[in-house]
C-alpha cells in the first residue's frame, strides 16, 4: 500500500556548519491551502566543492517539489544542482545579498553560461527595489522573475547592558558588508564627538581609523543591539550603492525608534523613506555626516520615535516577512508573476512622501 505524502520543500541556507533540521519555516506554515514537508539544510564550515556536493547529493535523492535558498552563492549552486539532476521544482531565492565579489568572467561564452545557471531560478526575492535592477544587469536576468520584500524580524528580549554604563553620548556603526569606516571615523572627529564601530573579528582597520573609534569585535546579537539602544544615533555609512547593505542593522534601529543618520543610496530607501526616520547623508562626506551627529544630539519629540517604532511593527516584523514571502512563493508555485512591489506598500510610501 502507498502513502501519500506531502510535497516536500527543500531550504538552503548559510551557516557557520552544516545541519539539517525538519522545523517548517514560518514562510511555509504561512501557506494558505497547502501543505508541505520541509527539510532545512544550513550548509558552511566546509570548501565550496562540499557545500556544493550536499546540494546536488540532497536534491538528487530526494527529489524535492520547491527548493528555496537563502543567499547569493548558494543560489547558483542550487540552480546548478537543479540544472545537473534535471529537476523541475521551482526555485525561490530569498534574498541575493552580495556581500563578496559576484560570480562572473569576463569571457563572454563564460559569463553567458553563468548567467544561464542564474537564470534557472523561478523568483528572486530582494530586499530593496535597487536591488533588482542591480541583480538583473549584473546577469542579464528579466525584470519579472524579482519581487520585493522587507528585511523583518522581531527584536529578542532584552538581555544585555554591555553598553549601559558606557560613557554617553556616543554614535555607533555596526556591521561588515560595504561599511564605510574611513567615513565614519572623520566624522567622528569633525564632530567632537565619541564613536563605536562593532565589526568583525578578521576585519583589519587602518591605524588612523582605529585611533578614532572604539572598536568591538564579533559581539553578540544582543550586545550589538544594546550598542544601539543606548547610542545618541545609529550610524550606517556604505562605501556605495552598488550592492545590498545595512539593512539588518537599519531594521533593529528602528524597532527601537532610534534616531539614525544613513547614506543617502537607493538600497536603503524601502526602510529609511524620509527625514521623519533617519538623516540621509552624501556618500563619502564626513562633514555632513559630523553635522548630522550634531544635529542629532539636539532633543526630538517622542512622536519621532514612536513613528519609527510603528512603521517596524507594520513593515518590518517576521510575521509580516513570513506573510509576504508565503505570498511569493505561492505564487511561484502557481507560475504567476507578481509586481516587484505590493500595492499596499505603493500606497503607504506615497502617502509617507506626501506627509513629510
């Protein structure tokens, strides 16, 4: 007798090892009217040929009816998997967050080849609008295939005061990827005023910058978001537009209604969409950025706060993240195209637009 079981839904995700665990995703118990097995595989602590060989090995025995994948390189080696076990589940990538050198050549025939294996992907979900025309030129992949959705998460309790009894006021930055450090340091001294930067352990730093700061590597979650909390502003300086960066850091600031001053780029104006909700600086400019740490050290009405705290609660919390994301990929099983933005969301930055 055969049992009948549910399709199954493979994730693939980074990680500092490898682990497979059986728990849905929230996306997945979001579903409306379907069902499904899921098995969820976080693949580092290994070279690329291994992390690469689980892929194709797990896909190929068994046989899954939707991969998702959670990052730029495991995508193409999903694709690629998929592609060699000829399968014909569709592919979901969460978010392409391109935090190293993207995978091209120069060599037309194997650039061409490259991005076909990207193009195997079904949907392509990203975190700002910029991003999908960044991740479409870079390989030559149609508009249609990306949808946007927030970065969204819901703060843990609050269990660390490493920054409490620090001496105050101080403007944090906090992160790796496009970080613009060297900014952030002449703007430190422009201002006259105390920085921290909480970056990772194997980041080397120029003498000069690290003279400036207070440095802090590999903290905790919770130390990072103390950090903030207790920050006269939150401070996120990239090196550019031209990739994803800072919105993990940008979300948890506004989920405590921290002030924040930004660069000014495109792929942060989904989370930061006016001056109601953090200060837009100049890429590059360390004397803008010091006169928008001194301006930020001039009281603001509590509304400011309580204004960025709801936009997060709305916007930016996991149940929404899941909600969306279960959207998109229902909608990928259907093998409909969905606009890259909701209209809900449309309306509401337009409104915003209009009231600031």
């Amino acid at each position: 007798m055969n049992i009948r079981r549910d399709p199954l839904c493979l994730e693939f995700s980074a990680g500092e090892r490898m682990s497979i665990g059986t728990e849905p995703p929230a996306y997945i118990r979001k579903l409306t009217g379907r069902r499904f097995r899921a098995q969820t595989h976080v693949t580092g602590g290994k070279g690329w040929p291994a992390i690469g060989w689980h892929i194709f090995r797990t896909i190929l025995l068994h046989r899954p009816d939707v991969v998702v994948s959670t990052e730029y390189r495991r995508c193409f080696l999903v694709n690629l998997a998929l592609l060699l076990a000829c399968s014909r589940a569709p592919h979901l990538v969460l978010g392409m967050n391109l935090s190293a050198r993207p995978i091209t050549s120069r060599r037309p025939w194997l650039k061409r080849l490259i991005d076909r294996i990207f193009a195997r992907s079904s949907t392509i979900v990203v975190h700002s609008t910029r991003e999908a025309e960044l991740f479409a030129a870079l390989h030559d992949l149609p508009g249609s295939r990306f949808v946007f959705s927030h970065w969204g998460y819901d703060l843990p309790p609050a269990d660390s005061s490493r920054f409490s009894a620090s001496e105050k006021p101080y403007f944090c930055m906090i992160g790796r990827n496009n970080r613009d450090l060297d900014t952030f340091a002449a703007a430190i001294r422009l201002a006259g005023v105390r920085g921290i930067a909480v970056i990772p352990g194997y980041l080397k730093l120029d003498p000069e910058v690290e003279s400036a700061l207070e440095i802090h590597r590999d903290l905790s979650m919770a130390d990072c978001i103390d950090c903030i909390r207790n920050a006269a502003a939150n401070v996120t300086l990239l090196r550019d537009g031209a990739r994803g960066a800072g919105h993990i850091t940008v979300v948890t600031a506004l989920h405590l209604g921290a002030r924040q001053i930004h660069t000014d780029t495109e792929v942060l104006r989904e989370y930061l969409p006016s001056r109601r909700f953090s200060t837009p600086v100049p890429i590059r400019d360390a004397a803008a950025a010091a006169a928008a740490m001194r301006e930020a050290l001039q009281p603001e009405p509590e509304s400011r706060a309580e204004l960025r705290r709801a936009f997060a609660r709305t916007w930016l919390s996991h149940d929404h993240a899941a909600g969306r994301v279960a959207a998109i990929l229902s909608a990928t099983l259907d093998g409909r195209n969905l606009p890259l933005t909701e209209q809900e969301w449309d309306d509401w930055l337009r409104d915003e637009r209009m009231a600031s």
